[in-house]
C-alpha cells in the first residue's frame, strides 16, 4: 500500500482536482482507511482528509 499512496500523493501534487473527484483515487483511500487496524499513516490521514473522506 505504501508504494500505491505514494502514487495517489504524486498525482495529487500535480493534478489536485483530479484526484480530488475521481472515483478510483477516492475509492482506493476508502478502502485503505477501512484497512487500518487503529489510527491511520499521517500520510494517509492527510490523503484521506483533503478529499473529504474521513473528517
């Protein structure tokens, strides 16, 4: 998974909106975020935050 948000990350610092709309960047942090077993990466807290996904 790390290797995979790494690439969510890269797209997101050059095409913001895109990852930010799109079904399957959104899709994949959900089900990353569901995955973990206590507190998410700081990384993907963040991930999942700006797209709106966890609060």
């Amino acid at each position: 998974m790390d290797e995979a948000l790494g690439s969510v990350l890269d797209a997101e610092e050059l095409a913001p909106e895109q990852v930010r709309y799109h079904f399957i960047p959104r899709r994949l942090v959900t089900s990353w975020v569901r995955q973990q077993r206590g507190k998410p990466s700081y990384l993907l807290a963040g991930v999942a935050q700006r797209l709106q996904i966890v609060a």
